[in-house]
C-alpha cells in the first residue's frame, strides 16, 4: 500500500463531485487525531524496545515482518521502527 498527497486538498477519486467541506474537516480533524494515536504508539513502542535491548532477546531467524500485509512500505516501516528502538530518545 502506498499513500500519497497532494497538498491537504481532498478530492474524491473517480467522482465528478469534490467533498463538502463538512466532510473534509471531519476527515482532517480524524487524521490528526490518528496521527497522534500513531505518534504516541510508536514512542511507546521504542521505548518498550529500549528497554529489551538491555536485556539479550533473541529473534527468531525466518521471522517475517508484522507489516507485510502493507507490501514494501510495511518492510521500510518494519525497519524504522527497529531504528527507533535502538535510538535514544531525544
């Protein structure tokens, strides 16, 4: 799956209509707030990955990615996240 954006206007593919701006501030306002779900999970997430580093966890060695139902950008997610968890926080 890949996403792409073309500046915050929203219009609705294979439609001869554009979105009501009602809708497009629901949809804004829904992605921020899933955006700050996301962040929020991820620095959890790296700091429960931290905190296993300083103990040896050893992965299995034909582990597939959590992600791969997202295709390659599930395996680029798969990666940044290992990254995260061995970064220190800032």
């Amino acid at each position: 799956m890949s996403v792409e954006t073309d500046s915050l206007a929203v219009r609705a593919t294979g439609s001869s209509g554009d979105v009501d701006e009602t809708t497009l501030d629901r949809l804004e306002q829904e992605i921020a707030e899933l955006d700050a779900l996301i962040l929020a999970a991820v620095r959890r997430r790296s700091d429960i990955a931290r905190s296993l580093a300083k103990v040896e966890v050893e992965a299995p060695e034909n582990a597939s990615s959590r992600f791969e139902d997202l295709g390659t950008d599930g395996s680029a997610l798969d990666r940044m996240l290992a990254r995260l968890g061995t970064q220190d926080p800032q």
